[in-house]
C-alpha cells in the first residue's frame, strides 16, 4: 500500500496524461463522462498515478472540465496538497533585513 492512501481506496491520488490521436479505428468509453469516445479524434490519455498500464483515454472537453473542477490532480498539485504548500524563500533574500 502507498503511503497517503487508506487500505479500501482504489482511487487515484493524481494523474498524468497528455493529449493523443489514434490512426486506428477504435472506440473508446470516456471514463469520466461514459460517452464514446472514437479514437481518430483528438483526446487525452490519461495514466492513474504515472501507470501506463492503467492509461485511459477521454474527451478533451472531460478532462478539461475535471481539471477545472480540481478532480484530476497532477502529482506536483497533489504533493503540495499534502505538504501544506509554502512558497520558497529565495536564497538572497535570506539575511536582507526588512
């Protein structure tokens, strides 16, 4: 099991994806709209935590919509969550007074 994770949780805690056509003629089922989805259109892949094993492909307009609504986290996004993000402070700022 992975840390951060509860023992029953089978859901992803970030995603990578990146955008895909495919020249053969397949149709797929967009995981987050239950749609078709024919693969010689323009579309995301998306991978649940990095596996390419898992990848999934979806509606641009899905994963966009998602995104803005916080439901597919990058890893980056995901790992600030977790540490409760702080800004950086910059090296030659350290010293400066005021």
């Amino acid at each position: 099991m992975s840390p951060g994770r509860s023992p029953n949780s089978t859901e992803p805690r970030w995603w990578e994806f990146r955008s895909a056509r495919n020249r053969k003629p397949s149709t797929y089922s967009c995981p987050l709209c239950g749609e078709l989805l024919p693969s010689l259109s323009d579309h995301f892949l998306l991978f649940p935590e990095g596996d390419h094993n898992r990848r999934r492909h979806a509606h641009t307009a899905c994963v966009l919509a998602a995104r803005e609504q916080g439901r597919l986290p990058t890893r980056e996004e995901w790992e600030r969550a977790q540490q409760g993000w702080q800004p950086r402070r910059r090296w030659w700022r350290l010293g400066r007074p005021g």
